[in-house]
C-alpha cells in the first residue's frame, strides 16, 4: 500500500515541531526563568538572614549567661587594696569589678566594655593597689563577646534599688545591686535579632 506525499506531509507534521514553535517555547522558558529568578534570590538570602538570626541569638544567651555567672561571682575578698564592694567602675559602656572564682584562684579584675559595636570581656590579675584609671594594658586576656551592636547598647545600674543610667558615682558604686544591659545587633536587614538583655544581680 503506498502513501500519497500530502498523507505523508500530514504525518510528519504530527510527529515533531516547527522552528516556530521551538523559538516560541525557549522565549517562554527564558522569561519564566527571568520572572522566578528574583524570587529564588530573593528565598536564599532569607534563608542566610534567619541563620544569621539564630546564630546571633545563640551568642546572645551565651553572652549573657557568662556576665550573669560573673557577677555572681564579683567579690573584693582577699583583695590587695581596700574597697567597700566589688565594683571599681560603672558607665553606660563600661563596667569594672573584682572577682573571686574560688579558694583555689586568687582574686582578679575584670571589665566589660561596649567598644563600638562589639561586647568585650577582659580579666588580669588583681592589682597591688587600686588603680586611678583602667587601661586595657592591665588585663591578660580579651574576648569578643557579642558582635554588630547597635550605637545604643549600653550598661545601667541598679543602686539601692533604684536605676541608673549613665555613670555611678563612686560614693554610690558599693550600693550597685545590679548591672542592666541592653543591646540589639543590626544587619542589612535591619535588627537582626530580638535586644539583648539582662539584669545580672551582683555577688559581694
């Protein structure tokens, strides 16, 4: 049996697709490529930017429960110089004081500072004698705390039951109950996770 040319043209057309209609579908797959692109962009730097969060969060309580664990064990036991309690210094970005881990370690000083956008920790060895002024060159050992803080982090103070905020006075620093600190980390985003804070009751 043969085939007629126009049954075979009608075959052929059947079984495959013209160059129309092939340039027709790359022009649709490329716009929908172009359409979903920013949407996928868009998902992955979700994705990093609630990472960031949660890792940012994580270092948060850990900060936190170190300055908390630090304060309770502020004392001015044992110290070389006299002093009526364990704070020698309190501002709205820094705060130093005197510890005393355990029978076994001698006392030592210790500071926490807001140093531009990083919380910081640091500890030395007690002084012989009380120092006028804290430099960094008195302390041993520093560590980042907490990184990409925002300007308005900060320290305040509880002193016989009232708040502070800004500079204790020395006549009222053995009266400080509690350090309070604040501070909330910013990104590309804009605050990348929730403030910062605790009220850490101070050891004597």
């Amino acid at each position: 049996m043969s085939i007629s040319s126009a049954s075979m043209r009608v075959l052929i057309r059947s079984g495959g697709f013209t160059a129309l209609e092939l340039l027709l579908g790359m022009a649709l797959t490329v716009l929908l490529a172009v359409g979903v692109s920013p949407l996928v962009v868009a998902l992955e730097r979700a994705d990093v930017t609630a990472g960031d969060r949660t890792v940012a969060v994580s270092q948060g309580r850990v900060a936190v429960a170190r300055l908390e664990r630090d304060l309770r064990l502020a004392s001015s036991g044992d110290c070389g110089f006299a002093v009526e309690g364990p704070i020698l210094e309190a501002t709205a970005k820094q705060v130093v004081f005197l510890g005393h881990p355990g029978p076994a370690a001698g006392p030592y000083l210790q500071e926490w500072e807001i140093s531009g956008s990083s919380l910081m920790r640091r500890w030395g060895a007690c002084p012989s004698s009380l120092p006028s002024t804290f430099p960094h060159s008195l302390y041993a050992d520093n560590k980042t705390m907490l990184e990409g803080l925002s300007s308005d982090a900060r320290f305040s103070y509880v002193v016989n039951g009232a708040s502070v905020s800004g500079t204790v006075s020395k006549s009222d620093l053995a009266w400080v109950d509690a350090i309070v600190l604040y501070a909330a980390g910013r990104d590309s985003a804009g605050v990348w996770r929730a403030e910062v804070s605790t009220t850490a009751r101070v050891g004597r």
